[in-house]
C-alpha cells in the first residue's frame, strides 16, 4: 500500500495517503485496522467478473 499517515485533528483521525485525506474515525485503533484490512484487499486477486449480476462501475442495461 502507498504511503499513509494518521493525523489527528481535533478530537478525530484523519487517515492520508500522500497529502489526500482519505477518511475520518474517531479513534486510532480503527484507523490501524481499516488500513491494514485495506491492504490484504489490495494484494488479493480481483474476483472474476460476471455478466450476470452488475456491480459497481458497470452501466445497467437500459429499460423499455
């Protein structure tokens, strides 16, 4: 995973990947485990995609 940080603003963590700020928790401890469940997604094989059942980023088919 790139480089991230954890920067707590206020009474929140902000978590950054580079100078982006990429979401906002209330405690550190969640910060640390969404970021290491992020990065065992990110090295698993992507799943095949089906035709069947459109997922997120595929156009649904138009209706009469």
């Amino acid at each position: 995973m790139k480089r991230y940080s954890i920067v707590r603003i206020g009474s929140e963590y902000v978590v950054q990947a580079g100078k982006t700020s990429i979401l906002k928790v209330s405690s550190r401890r969640e910060a640390d485990k969404l970021i290491t469940d992020a990065a065992e997604l990110l090295q698993q094989e992507p799943a095949p995609v089906s035709d069947e059942h459109p997922s997120i980023g595929h156009e649904a088919p138009e209706l009469p």
